[in-house]
C-alpha cells in the first residue's frame, strides 16, 4: 500500500479493484435473479426511491395548491386525489418498506456475523412481490388515482367514491405480503443465524430494533390484508360489510384499518430508531449509554403498539369507556421512546464527538422526534385530541415523527452505511450542507402546521378560510427548501459512485461486524466466518476513522 | 436586568395574546381545554428546549479534539434510566387524570339541554330545530344555554366541528352521535366538517350564530311559519299508520307510546333498555332486533320508507306524547 | 468464488449455503413455519373477529343463515380432514423411521386425495347447491321471502361463510400443490432418515389448515345448537 495516497483514494483502500458482490457477476439477470441479500435491498432501494418521488410530486402540487384559499392550483377533486395518492404511496410503499428493506437486508447478515440471510429465496420473492404493488398502484394513480385518503374510511371508500379503490386495496394487499416475507426471514435470521459468540445481548442495537420491527409485520399486516380484502369484496359484490343500510358497520373498518395502521407507524419508527443508535455511538466513538434499557424499550413499543389504535377514533362514536383505556396506554407507549431519547442523549457525554453528515442527521433526529413525540401527547390526552383531532395538528405531529425522524434516519443511515454499500465516499461538506437545508425547510414547512391545527384548520382541505392563508404560504414556502434539500444528496450520491474517493472498509472506524469486512462487501460477506468475543461499540478496541474528520 | 427580563416577559405575553395562536374561547370549555393545551406546550417546550439545549452543549465541550481517537467509559446509571422512565410517566399521569377528567365531563350534556337535530349529508349541514326552522350550514343557538346537538348521516361519515367550542364528533350513517356545549360569548364562529367525506368536504362549511335568549326567540318565531317537529311527526304517525297498533288503548296491538321516552322499558328476554333516539330509531327501522316484554314482535320495519328527517319528526312526536295513566296489561 | 445456484445444484443433500449446517437450516425452516402460521393465524383471526361481532349484533339472521349451510357434508368433510391429518403425520414418520420413498409417497397421496375429497364435497354438494339455490352473494342472489327484515344479515351471513370458507379452500388447494412438490422430491430420493425438514414443514402447515377448519365449523354450522 503506497504512502502517500492518490486524490481519489482514501486511506486503507487498496489500489486493485476487488471482487465484490457488486461485480462478482454482470447483466440484468444476475440482478433480477440474484439471492444476494445485499443486491435485493438495492433493489428495494431503487423501488422506494422511485415511490418517494411519486409521493413528494404529490406533495409539491399539494402544496403548492394550498397556497391560496381558493385553492390555487387544482380542482377539489383532484386535491382529493392528490392527497390520497401522497399518503398510500408514502406510507405503504415507501416508509414501511423504507428502512427494513433497504438497510435491514444489507446489514442485518452482516451485523450478526451471516453469509445471508435465512430464507435468500422468499426474500427475492418478496421484492418481486413488492414491486408489483408498486406498478399497480402506479397504475391505479396513473389511471386516475384514488380519492379517499390513505385512511379509506367507509361507507365512503366502499359505497360513494367513483375511484378504483378496487385495485388501490389490492395493491395495499400485495404488497401486504412482501412485508410478511420480510418480517418472517429477519425474524428467523436473527434467531438462528448469529455468528459464534454473538449473544442476544451482544448484538447490535439496530438488530434489536429491526427485531422488534418485524414482529410487528409478522403479526400486524397480515389484518391490514384482510381489511383490504373485506374492502375489495365490499367494492366488487355491495353486500354491505360496512354499509349500515344493510347492517354493516361503518366503526368496524376503523377498527381493523387502525389495528394494522397504529402498529404500522412503529414499524416506520422503530428501524429509525435503530439507525440513530448506531449513528450515535459511531460519532461519538463510545459505548451507548443504557444498552439494555434501549434494547427493551424497543420490545416495549412493538407489544404495547398493538394496544393503542382506538387513539385515532376518540371522535369518531366509540364509547366513553374505550376512549380512557386507549388513551392510558397511549400514554404509556410514550415512555420508552422517551427512554430512548435520553439514553441517546447521555451516550454523547464526554464522548468524542464529530460532525459528519450522519451525525447531523442523528442530531436532527432526536430534536425533531422529540418535538414530534411529545405532540402526541396531546393527541393521546383526551380533552385535547377532541379539538385537535383532524386538524393540521396531526398532520405536523406525524411529519414530525415520519419526516423529521423517519426519513431523517433514513439519510443519516445511507450516509453513515454508503461507504460500505458502495465502496465510495460522498463529498461531506455537500452532505452537511443538505442536512442542514432539509432541517430548515422541514421545520418551515411543518411548524406553521401545529398553529394551523390548533387554529382549527381541518386537513384534507382543498380550500381553506381566508384567514389561515399567511400560515399555508409559510409552509409552502417552506416545503420548496425541502424539496431542494432532498434534490441535493441525490445529485452528489450519485456522482459519488463513479468519482468518489474509493472507501477502506471502515472509514469512520466504527465498531460492528460489517465494518471489518472489506467495502463493498463480498457476496458471502465474510471470507471466514466471524467469532464474536465482545460487546457491541467496544470503541476501546476501535481503529481510527480512515479520514481526518473536525 | 430585572427591567429587561420584564420588558422581556411583557413583550412575550403581548405577543401571545396579538399572535393568532388559538381561535376564539367561546364555549363554557375552551378555556379549560386551552389551559390543559397550554400545559401541554409548556412541558413540550421545557423538555425539547432541554434536551436541544444539552445536546448542543455536549456537542461543543465534547467535540473531538484533534488526535483524540475514542472517549473514556460511562457507566450506565440505574438512578439515570429510573429517573427518566419515573419522571415523565408521572407528568404522563398527571396529563392523563387532567384530560380524562376534562373528558367524562364534557361527555355528558346536562339534563336540561336544549335539543337541536343535524343531518349531515354530502357536501351540507341541514339543522333541525324542533320548534320546526330548518337552516343549512348554519346553527343559531341562544347564549348561555346548553344545547345538545344529536346528529346523523344521509350518507358517509362526516364530523361536526366547532373549533370556537372545541367540541367535535363524527357524524355516522345509520346511527345517532351527539356533543353538547354551551356557548357563552355571542358571536359567529366557524363550523366545519371534520372527517373527509368526498368531493367538497372542504367546502361543507358553514357558521355558527350565538345570540342573546331574546335575539334567538325572536329568530325563531321570525323564520318560516312551519311546525314543529313534533307536530310534524303527529301527522306522519298517522299518515304511516303508526296509530292503527299504537292505539294507546288497553287492547292495543302495540305498546302504547305515552311518556315512554327517557324511561326504561321492559323487554322480552328479561332486562331493561331505555328508550332514547337510538332505541326509538332501531324500532321504526328494525323492528325485528326489539322485543318488548307482552307484546308479539309483528311490528313491520319502516326502512325505506321514512327518511332521517321524518324518523327525527317521529322521534320528536314520541318525545312530546305525555303519560297517561297506565291500564292493565301495559 | 461460486454463487447461491450452483452450490445448491451440486448439493444432493437440499443443504442451502447460507447456513452452518444441516441442523441449524431444519431450526430455521420450523422457526419460519410457526412464524408463518402467526401471520395466518392473524389473517384468518381477522375475519373471525368480524364474523363475530356481526354474529353478537346480529343473532337471529345468522342463525337463519346458518340453517341454510349442510351439516352433513361439514360434518363429514371434518372428518375427513382429520384423518388427512393423521396420514400427513404418518407420511413423516414414515420418512423419521427410515422407510422407503414408496411408503413416503403413499402417504403423501392419501393426504392428498383426502385433500381433493374435502374440496370435492364442498365445491359440488355445498356451493354448487348454493348458486343453484340463489344463495350465493354476488351470484344471483334472491332474497327469500322469510326471512324479512334479516335478508340483508342473511345476506351478510352467507358474505362471511363464502369468504371464510373461500379463503380456507384456497389454502387447502396451496397444501395440496405443496403436497405434490413433496411427492416428487420424495420420488427423487431427497427424504433420508436424517433429512426431512421440508415434510416437517409442510405438515405444520398442513395441521394448521385443519385447525382452522375445526373452528370454522361449529362457528358457521352449529349455531343452532
């Protein structure tokens, strides 16, 4: 290895190109038939790439309709459409699968000390599975697009709606079962496939999340499937599943959709959470503070979520007596997530800290999860959800959550994790300047929502009172340097891949199993199977991070 | 300085009260629900400004000095993980008595309620007076007064929503919901429809009009001459043929209906059921899912035949039949 | 370096890479099973709450609706469900103790057949019946004269017994296309003494369908007792 390293080296990297799982093998069919876990979450990630572009020009046009009271874009119906189409695609095709699929497929084998994962088949099929909810449902939006909201509440969505919300519960439905395969194969690798040495305990805490994620797609998706298949019966044959007309009620598709959707957005949190563990104590080069107490919290969230759904039908007719159980354990499922925050806080304590963009975006987390999770306290609090429910409140409370913590992660775990997917550094100074941008822009846009919420603005609004214009034009204004932000790290991601600086296998010098392999990695991720002798961020035993950082 | 930390204050207040932060308290429980609101924020502010502001100083007294490559041990701390799970669960409780309580008692209407019908349909709020004016995406109702609104749909969900009041409620097909408040500052405020319901939902909006008892009185008799619900509701019982059964007599076919309304009514499998809206509802629609104690279960369903309207004419008729005195075998 | 495929190809034995060893691949396979069988168990749990809190609202019409399903052949197809059960359970022992892949096979095609018997009986004497007699939702569905104001719950009742009984079906035609797979693998000598997890497996599954059928029929055919 030379000494003085070339402009587009960074230190470690050796100067050959090495077989890796990327060129091990070329052409389309070695893509689309790979069982290389590694390949099928660039596969998931190219999918939900292409999703959150579908959603975010749905957002754009939103917004920019939402500039004027009258509505300054398009027609009430098409606004009706617009929104539908922004929340199916964005929760059900880009944020649930988000993480898991992406990162949890390439690095759940990796982190455990696996050559794959435990079912490689399934877990093609489940990509190919997915992908074809996604055409359908570009389909769907393509051909018109639903206008019900993501939510489908009936005897709309089943009786009155003149959409395909046939086809657009169908594509929920299939791509229903992609989030089955996945769940099922991470559940068992992480039982079964652990490395010599790695003990429960000794695992890292993304594995604990991404645990935890899966046991709620294992037993939570399965009734949003049969929702939907209630639904596409209801639409296809009228005999009055939900149509109080003919004895059906209208309560129990609320019932069923939020039984499935409430532990849904644990499934979008929880791998976040993950993500923002590992970040933390990779930027602050120590131990995580309360390894255990974030462990178990995260088991916590993914049991007492499945207790919470009536939360989002305080309004909607249930019975006093419903409306205190549910809120009680709403309020309980706050805690551990705020257990969380403070361990992740405390790691930082005479850590060593630094300031790349994944930490930027870790940091950027825990504000805005935290502004975010404590709004849910008012929504979880009785008195207030009956003035705040259905309001621009909520909208901002799960931005918050979703965007500003979510998709946060998301970007600060592609950032932190590039390096090792594709053996190539990014231009950090561009990446901290995005970070940056997309915090601004997201606070602008979705701050204003919480006044606009409590000022009674209802949401799904095509048109609004004239006097909550000033708020809608901030928050506009605010979602345009958003988009921008989000243009920027596309730009640079990919221009890192032909001519970033070529990456050792661990830049940052952070502990975990998939830093000690080369980058990219293997296509059996290990030359020799790995043995496991201490606990997870010993940064005592740490190499030094490759680049020179401030 | 205590003069700039006042003029400090006073600023924050002034602003407070000029920003446009929270519509206008106009219900006998907006300002408790404000409070709680307020509470709320306080304690979201407290903690994301002290977890903000820990983080930005670990960040800059931590920051890796050059040549530092990793950080000495810290300990977990049981006190710290029992601290922070006890502190906020008890704020939590705190929350959860305050706002559930807030809660129970905004649930139930007082006995005396004024009782004003909403049909909700798409894309309009048809109120229904029982003394007979009828107004579209609009709601008169006199100050002071508690006035419980009982509400159903023509067709999908929709919510009733009065931000002024913070009251809110979904509007249901096939069913009766219903929220009470009490008005106390005369004025016109918003209603909206809260629950999207199709095309217009954000155009199925309307105003709510609060005046004084003697403004609302002279409204009410200044509208259209029509009469009241019950007296509409008297002449489709007769026009339905209600009263060949319900004669009221002793050998009567069907239960007599006299000041059975609010009271609790026998029914054949043994227990009681009270006989409200939903009772009254379910027995012109459904006839065959109530079977009164001593009476055969013959009663044909009127489904199809009475529209919301008239089934709340017939309801307000029901509600306005005096009690007699009972004969035998009643 | 080679990939996934061919070492599975070259592999006689079924042992797939991604695994240490034979032992812990047999763990995952059953772990992945009951796993599975959770999400089926939520799935069909889905429309049994449903079906339940219609039932409690409605009584009278799903009794009535009930009245018009055939205990008979839902007895007799339980029956024979169970007993497909025990030779799916004797086509493993068969392949635990070592015996011959024709002792395998046979079992495995009596499961079958009995497999086929079920859904023979209920698609020919059960639905077919049902369409012929305008009872089938969707289908040319007559309300009848008697039952009144409970024809559209009725209607609702056969909704429910169609679509429970529908997706029950549909698993039993996967179990029986598993079946058939297992039938040639067994054909082709994979199944040893120390080597049938993927008969273990499906057997899971197999019983699993069965329970769910044991609790489909006293919930949609004897309600009148």
């Amino acid at each position: 290895m030379s000494t003085t390293a070339t402009i587009d080296q960074a230190p470690g990297a050796s100067a050959e190109p090495q077989i890796n799982y990327l060129n091990a093998r070329y052409g389309v069919k070695s893509w689309l038939l790979t069982l290389d876990h590694k390949r099928i979450g660039l596969l998931y990630l190219g999918t939900i790439t292409v999703m959150f572009i579908v959603g975010g020009i749905a957002a754009t046009l939103m917004r920019l309709n939402l500039l004027e009271p009258q509505g300054a874009l398009v027609e009430p119906e098409t606004y009706n459409k617009l929104f539908s189409t922004h929340g199916i695609v964005m929760v059900f095709f880009f944020l649930v699968p988000s993480i898991p699929a992406t990162l949890g497929n390439f690095l759940i084998p990796l982190m455990i000390g696996a050559r794959d994962v435990a079912f490689p088949k399934l877990n093609l099929l489940s990509w190919y599975v997915f992908a074809t909810a996604c055409c359908l449902m570009l389909y769907v939006v393509a051909t018109g697009g639903v206008d019900t909201g993501w939510t489908f509440y009936t005897p709309y969505s089943s009786l009155s709606s003149h959409t395909d919300v046939f086809l657009a519960a169908m594509a929920i439905f299939i791509g229903g079962f992609s989030s089955i395969l996945t769940g099922m194969n991470f559940v068992v690798t992480i039982h079964k496939m652990r490395a010599p040495g790695m003990t429960w305990f000794r695992l890292p805490l993304f594995i604990w999340a991404m645990y935890a994620t899966s046991v709620i797609f294992v037993l939570a998706t399965p009734v949003i499937a049969v929702t939907m298949f209630l639904l596409m019966l209801e639409r296809l044959l009228h005999v009055g599943i939900f149509d109080p007309a003919l004895g059906g009620d209208p309560l129990l598709f609320q019932h069923m959709f939020w039984f499935y959707s409430h532990p849904a957005v644990y499934i979008m949190i929880l791998p976040s959470m993950g993500v923002i563990s590992e970040l933390i104590t990779a930027f602050s080069r120590k131990k995580i503070f309360g390894y255990s107490f974030i462990a178990f919290s995260s088991l916590a969230i993914a049991v007492i979520s499945f207790l919470v759904w009536g939360h989002h039908m305080f309004v909607s007719g249930q019975s006093v007596y419903a409306g205190l159980v549910f809120s009680v354990l709403s309020f309980l499922v706050a805690i551990p997530s705020a257990v969380k925050v403070f361990n992740w806080t405390a790691t930082l304590y005479k850590g060593s800290i630094s300031y790349e963009a994944p930490m930027l975006y870790a940091l950027g987390f825990i504000g805005l999860f935290t502004i975010g999770g404590l709004t849910g306290l008012f929504l979880a609090s009785l008195a207030t959800d009956v003035h705040l429910n259905g309001t621009y409140f909520i909208v901002a409370h799960f931005h918050y959550i979703m965007v500003g913590g979510a998709v946060m992660a998301l970007m600060g775990g592609l950032h932190f994790w590039w390096p090792k997917i594709t053996g190539r550094l990014y231009p950090d100074l561009w990446a901290r300047f995005a970070a940056l941008v997309i915090f601004i822009g997201f606070n602008l846009t979705f701050f204003p929502q919480f006044v606009l919420g409590y000022l009674g603005m209802p949401r799904r609004y095509a048109m609004y009172p004239a006097e909550f214009q000033a708020l809608n034009v901030l928050s506009s204004a605010g979602a345009s340097v958003l988009a921008v932000g989000y243009i920027i790290p596309v730009i640079y991601l990919i221009w890192s891949l032909r001519s970033g600086p070529i990456a050792g296998p661990n830049p940052w010098g952070a502990k975990g199993l998939e830093w000690t392999t080369q980058s990219p990695p293997l296509t059996e991720n290990f030359e020799k199977t790995p043995i496991v002798t201490e606990e997870a961020y010993n940064y005592e035993t740490a190499p030094a991070p490759e680049v020179a950082r401030v | 300085m205590m003069g700039l930390t006042q003029f400090a204050l006073n600023s924050m207040a002034a602003l407070w009260a000029g920003l446009p932060l929270s519509p206008p308290a106009a219900s006998s429980i907006a300002e408790s629900v404000d409070h709680l609101y307020y509470f709320l924020t306080g304690i979201t502010v407290f903690f994301s400004v002290l977890i903000f502001s820990i983080i930005f100083y670990f960040m800059i007294k931590y920051r890796r000095r050059p040549g530092q490559q990793t950080a000495p041990e810290t300990h977990t701390s049981m006190f710290l993980e029992l601290s922070w799970t006890i502190i906020p669960s008890l704020i939590c409780v705190v929350i959860f008595v305050w706002s559930s309580a807030l809660f129970v008692r905004n649930a139930r209407p007082p006995a005396n309620a004024r009782e004003i019908f909403v049909i909700g349909k798409q894309w309009m709020w048809q109120i229904q007076h029982p003394e007979g004016p009828r107004e579209i995406d609009a709601l008169h109702v006199p100050v002071g007064e508690a006035i419980k609104l009982t509400m159903t749909s023509q067709d999908v969900i929709h919510g009733f929503y009065i931000p002024a009041f913070r009251v809110k409620k979904d509007v249901l097909p096939g069913r009766y919901t219903s929220v009470w408040f009490k008005a106390d500052q005369a004025g016109v405020y918003h209603l909206f429809c809260s629950q999207y319901c199709g095309t217009n939902h954000s155009e199925m909006i309307g105003w709510v009009y609060v005046m004084s008892p003697t403004d609302y009185a002279a409204w009410l008799s200044a509208g259209e001459q029509s009469e009241s619900l019950a007296q509409q509701g008297a002449r489709l019982f007769t026009q339905l043929g209600c009263d060949t059964c319900h004669t009221g007599t002793a050998s009567s076919t069907g239960p007599s209906l006299a000041g059975i309304y609010g009271k609790p009514q026998k029914m054949a499998g043994g227990g009681t059921q009270v006989v409200d809206d939903t009772f009254l509802r379910e027995a012109i629609l459904t006839p065959s899912t109530i079977h009164v104690a001593g009476y055969p279960q013959i009663m044909p369903t009127f489904t199809g035949q009475v529209d919301e309207e008239q089934l709340l004419q017939l309801i307000a008729y029901v509600k306005s039949l005096q009690p007699q005195e009972r004969t035998n075998g009643q | 370096m080679s990939d996934a495929a061919t070492v599975h190809d070259a592999n006689p034995t079924g042992f797939a890479h991604q695994f240490e060893d034979l032992e812990q691949q047999r763990d995952a396979g059953r772990l992945g099973m009951w796993v599975f069988l959770a999400t089926e168990i939520l799935f069909f749990g889905g429309l049994f709450a449903a079906y339940t809190i219609y039932r409690s609202l409605h009584p009278q019409a799903f009794l009535i609706g009930s009245h018009l399903l055939e205990v008979k052949f839902g007895a007799i197809n339980t029956v024979v469900l169970i007993c497909s059960s025990f030779t799916m359970a004797m086509a493993i022992r068969s392949a635990q103790t070592g015996r011959k892949k024709g002792t395998i096979i046979s079992w495995l095609i009596l499961t079958m057949l009995l497999g086929a018997t079920f859904l023979f009986l209920k698609f020919r004497f059960e639905w077919y019946h049902d369409y012929v007699d305008h009872i089938m939702p969707g289908f040319g569905f007559h309300n009848m004269p008697q039952w009144g104001a409970n024809a559209p719950q009725v209607q609702m009742f056969m909704c429910f017994y169609f679509f429970m009984t529908g997706l029950h079906a549909l698993h039993m035609i996967v179990g029986i296309g598993i079946l058939t797979t297992l039938c040639i693998m067994a054909a082709r000598g994979k199944f040893t003494k120390h080597y049938f997890a993927p008969l273990e497996i499906s057997g899971l599954y197999w019983h699993f369908v069965d329970i769910v059928w044991i609790f489909l029929f006293p919930l949609l055919y004897l309600i009148r007792y």
